[in-house]
C-alpha cells in the first residue's frame, strides 16, 4: 500500500465530483487559480488508513479535446503526470451519454479508476448495473459510489490502492476498440505514433495519437462518433432496466419548469423561496449577532470598574461587539444560502434553472445559473456572492460577483425609501425608487462592460451544453456538515476583514469629549469638503456616505450623530439604535434638496458593505479582483452623485 498517493479528480458538470472533493479532504483545502489563467484550482488533503492523499479537483470539462482553458488545463496536468491515479466520474444514471470522459481519457498511462457515482439515483429508476462485468471489460476498477454517503469511502480508497498496485489502465483490447476499428484519422495516427517497446510511451503515443486525430473538424466528428459508440459496446448488457423508474409528477414537474410560457416565472418563484428559506434557517445562527450587541454596555461597565483606559473601553465595547455582531450576522445567512442551493443543486433543481435564463444571462457573459444567487441578492448581497460557487469558471464567478454588487439588498431597499420620504415626501421617493429600478440593469451592464473581456472573454464564451441531471433525493446530514464548514470559514475571514475596517472607522469616529467636532472623522471631513462639494455632497452627507461602506444600517445612525453634533458610535450605528436620534426634519433643515438627491443615489450604487467586500475576498481569493471591483462600484457612485447633483440643480 502506498503511503502517499496523489489523486485527480476527472468529471463532467454535475457529475458529484465537489461532493466527491468535500468528502475525501473535508475543511484540509485550498483554492486559488491555475499560473496564468482564470480557472480556479482546488487542491486538498486528507489521511485515511494511514496513507495521505492529496487531491486535485480538475475543472469541470466535457472533454479533453483542450478547446477551453479548462480542457487544455485538465489535459496538461493529466499528460505531466501531476497525479498518480485518476478518478474518473460518471453519473451512474446516464451511464450512456456521461462515460464520453472515459473514451476521452482512454489510452492514457497514469492508472485510473472509475466511479459510477449517483449509483443510488440509478437503482431508484430501476437500473442495475453489473459493476464487476464493466470491471472485466475495461481492465479498471470499477467502483458503484455516492459521493454524499460516507461508508462508501472506504471502498474507494482500497480501489485507488489497487489501481496504483497493478497499475490499471485501460485494456488494450478495449483501446482496439476504440482506437483501430471505427476512425480512420486514429488508425493513420496510431500507425505513426504507438511504435514503441516501452508501455508507458505506448500510452503516450496513443493518447496524442487520439488529439491529433481531433484536430480537424472532420477527424472531430468521427473521433466523436467512435467514442460513442465505443461507450455503447463497453456498457453492452452491463445495464438492465426494470420495470418503473421515476413517479409521473416528477414528468409533470419537469414539463412545468421547461415550459416556454411559465418556465421562467415559476424559476424566478422558486429563487423566491429559496432566499426565504435560506432566512429562516439562518436566522438562528445570525441572531448570534445579538449577543455582543447586549453585552456591550455590561461589558464597557465591567472594563470602566476595572479601571481600564476609556479608549480602550470604547474600542472593546463598541468597536470589537459592533465586529462581532457583523461577523454572526454574516455568517448565519451564508449557512443558510449554503444548504438551501446545495440542497437545490442535489435535488436537480438548480441545473433546470440554468437552462431557462442561459439566454438571457449570456448578454452578459455569463451562465443561466447565475440567475437564482442575483435574485437572491435582493435579500442579502453576500447570499449573491457566496451563491456564485455554482458558477464552474473562475473568471465568470469573479464576473457574476462584480455584477451582483448592483443588486440592492434589504437593507437598502429599506434606508433608501426612508431617506427619500424624509428629504421629498412620497413624490419624491417615487422619483428615487424609479432611478433605482433603472440603474440596476443599467449598472450591470456597465460592469458587463468594464470587466467581461478580462474574466469572460467573448472567444471563450459558448452556449450552454448540459446534460440535466435526474431528480435526485438529498443527503440532509452531508449537506448541512458542507453548509457548517461554510459557516466556521466564512466566521474567521469576514472577521479579518471587517476588524480592519471597523477599528479604522472607530478610531476616526471616537471622541474623548464625547463630541463629533472633537473627533478626527471631523477634521476629515471638513478637509474633504472641496472634494466632496465637486460630486454635490456636503462633509456630512460625504462621512454618512462612507459609512454605508461598513454597512447601510449605519448611515441613519451616523446621519442623528453627525448632525446632533454627537459622537458617533460603531455599535449604536450598526444595531440600527442610533436610528432613533434620526430627525429627518432637522437633517432636511441643513441639506439642500439637490444635495440630498445626490447622497441617495450615490448611497444606493456604493459598494453594498465591508461584509459584501469579506465574502468576495473569500470568494475569489484575489484581493486584486476584489480591490477593483470596490473601487468601480465607489466610482460609479461618485459619478452618479455628480450627475444627478448637477440635474437636480436645475430642476429643483
């Protein structure tokens, strides 16, 4: 037995291999993105047995034919022998379209094994499958598996074991098969190519044999018409079908989804619900947030008996709790986003909803599936952000992410109408409410603009090509182990994150005096009056405007202090209690119309909150990316405020 064995993970979209990943390295992973491209590589690690094992999960490709990044990716780290056995994926229930990876990978020299995942959604449709038969005819393990259900690990590994053992790798009466009898183009490149002793260069020589054969259209269409019909032969009276199959309503649900009338409705319907459900269930977990919330004045007390420094007092009490209380509330609705799509994913939901908007999506570069985290956007921008994870691609997830930052989240849709209501009456939050309408789409499609030729660039861009996995029953317990890790990551580095900003924004807001004009946000401010009068904003409205960068539920609180001349306060700003010294007649006394106009639209296309900012950082794991994307969202809401201020002069 091996003592070390590196692992990749070989697979088709939706073939279970990230369930697969999850489950052999558990939370021993790290992500980051392939040198030169914008494919994100997953590496991870795991003991088992005594014997360590490193696992690359491969981008998810339909091929090896090295078209996209991600095949060329996935083919180069195969042929260097970056790993010493490949896993190769299918789903057990499409064995017909979805072992094509196979034929793909035949010939190849390092020692595979393949994994008919989903084995239990294949039975529950009343095949069988004769493991052990396909076994014999390709020469490799052969494993029936479910990647959420953990007792059958064990099996997996011993069949890696084995594989390295005997080295196994497809027989070469199966390559005859497939390379000599149904291609011309193979035959003629496997003539030139496989004269060699060496069984190793063989395989090599096969392999690119196979490529090259590839390499025109014509060789394509034949090398793709003998893979499959080499796929029909290897699994010839392997796979019996039974009386039954999938319930009639399951039909019914599927014809009601890829409905041409009602199929998008009852998918924007079902994105509804998802966010509502993601809610409830997180909703525990963010409550958490309220914890340091009441122990703050106790806490502030026990420090100020202490004789404890009144700074350092502030710092903890408010500073630090007002962290916390983020943090929690952050990391409750990404639990919640976590298991509702992954449940949704697993159930087959999620791939159905891709098909109907990938239309409508791909205007903008990117996947259908990217419909259901920006509907979601409406309840939270970090369930957007962190949703975004289906997205297979890299540089298209960091896309989607850059234009979900345009989608309003509750908070928003709550302290813009205020603000308006408060400055305009109802006239005039029709007039805000209808901008903001407007410049949603408007600023995604800027977005699409500024960002879509670097991270999703046209050339690379291609029709949705899926195959829709069956209906599947979920794995609670698997599911929420994922949504927990998501959870405990997610804690730690928004933490890091919104510390940074928080103990910034404390230490500029925090007076000794207990005075605002005492403090250095005041000093600021006023030194920045000459900048912020050129977007149409006064010193205050400019701070409270900054402060919405921490969090909207702080811009209310920080308006009643800036403009009660009292100091400020993280904690009372973020808990939403200094709202309550929120005295819009008192603020619209000091604030010119066209002034306050410019605020609330450069406030509703700000960049949506340092949480917002931690889960893309998290996201992407490119502070590059994320630092760019802040700084096109804080621009285009200067630009909008310079605007709108210059408009509202005239007119009002």
């Amino acid at each position: 037995m091996a003592d070390s064995v590196s692992i990749a993970l070989l697979g088709q979209p939706n073939s279970g291999k990230s369930t697969l990943f999850n489950g052999l390295t558990g939370g021993h992973q790290r992500v980051g993105n392939w040198p030169g491209k914008t494919v994100e590589k997953k590496l991870g690690t795991a003991v088992r047995d005594g014997v360590a094992y490193t696992v690359c999960d491969l981008p998810g490709t339909y091929s090896l034919s090295a078209m996209s990044d991600e095949e060329r990716i996935t083919q180069d780290y195969i042929a260097r022998g970056g790993a010493d056995v490949v896993c190769i994926l299918v789903d057990a229930s499409q064995l017909t379209r979805s072992m094509y990876m196979l034929a793909d990978y035949a010939g190849g020299r390092v020692p595979c094994v393949l994994v008919l995942n989903m084995i239990d959604v294949a039975e529950s449709q009343g095949k069988a499958i004769d493991a052990a038969q396909l076994e014999r005819r390709l020469g490799i393990p052969v494993v029936p598996f479910v990647a959420n259900d953990a007792s059958r690990y064990g099996k997996l590994t011993a069949a890696i074991q084995r594989a390295i053992a005997e080295h196994s790798c497809v027989s070469s009466d199966a390559l005859a098969e497939l390379y000599a009898r149904y291609s011309p183009e193979w035959s003629e490149a496997y003539g030139r190519l496989s004269a060699h002793d060496d069984a190793a260069e063989r395989f090599d020589a096969v392999w690119r044999a196979a490529h090259e054969a590839s390499s025109t259209r014509e060789g394509t269409v034949n090398c793709g018409s003998a893979r499959l019909v080499w796929v029909d032969r290897m699994i010839a009276g392997v796979q019996a079908e039974n009386a039954g199959g999938a319930p009639a309503f399951l039909a019914r649900l599927d014809g009601a989804l890829m409905s041409a009338r009602w199929g998008k409705a009852i998918g924007v319907l079902v994105c509804i619900g998802a966010l509502l459900a993601a809610i409830i269930l997180g909703a525990p977990l963010m409550m958490l947030g309220q914890i340091p919330v009441m122990a703050s004045q106790p806490l502030a007390q026990g420090l100020g008996t202490l004789g404890v420094h009144p700074a350092l007092v502030s710092f903890v009490s408010s500073g630090l709790m007002t962290v916390l209380f983020y943090v929690f509330s952050m990391g409750g609705f990404v639990f919640g986003v976590a298991f509702v799509f992954g449940l949704l994913d697993e159930i087959g939901l999620v791939a159905r909803i891709s098909y109907l908007f990938d239309g409508t999506m791909s205007k903008l570069g990117l996947p259908g599936k990217v419909m259901m985290p920006f509907l979601s956007g409406f309840g939270c921008n970090i369930a957007s952000v962190t949703g975004m994870r289906v997205v297979d691609s890299w540089g298209q997830r960091v896309l989607a992410i850059a234009l979900s930052w345009a989608v309003p989240c509750g908070t928003t849709l709550s302290v813009i109408p205020t603000l308006a209501y408060a400055f305009f009456g109802f006239g005039g939050m029709a007039i805000v409410l209808a901008g903001l309408a407007a410049g949603i789409p408007l600023a995604m499609l800027l977005a699409a603009k500024v960002f879509g030729d670097r991270l999703s660039p046209v050339e690379e861009r291609a029709g949705l090509i899926m195959e829709l996995p069956p209906y599947h029953k979920p794995r609670i317990k698997p599911l929420l182990k994922t949504a927990f890790r998501r959870y405990a990551d997610i804690l730690w580095r928004a933490f890091k994150t919104i510390f940074v900003v928080a103990a910034v924004f404390w230490a500029f807001s925090y007076s000794a005096t207990g005075s605002i004009e005492d403090s250095i946000i005041y000093a600021i401010g006023n030194a920045l009056e000459p900048f912020s009068r050129f977007f149409g904003m006064g010193w205050k409205l400019f701070m409270a405007f900054l402060a919405g960068v921490l969090a909207k539920e702080a811009v209310l609180g920080s308006l009643a202090a800036l403009f009660s001349s009292t100091s400020a306060t993280m904690l009372t700003a973020a808990s939403g209690a200094a709202a309550a010294g929120f005295s819009p007649a008192i603020i619209a006394a000091q604030v010119a119309p066209a002034e306050a106009m410019a605020f609330i639209f450069a406030l509703m296309f700000n960049i949506p909150c340092v949480m917002t900012v931690g889960a893309t950082h998290s996201e992407t794991h490119s502070l590059k990316w994320t630092i760019l994307i802040s700084l096109f969202y804080l621009a285009l809401s200067l630009l909008i405020s310079f605007v709108v201020y210059r408009i509202a002069v005239l007119v009002m």
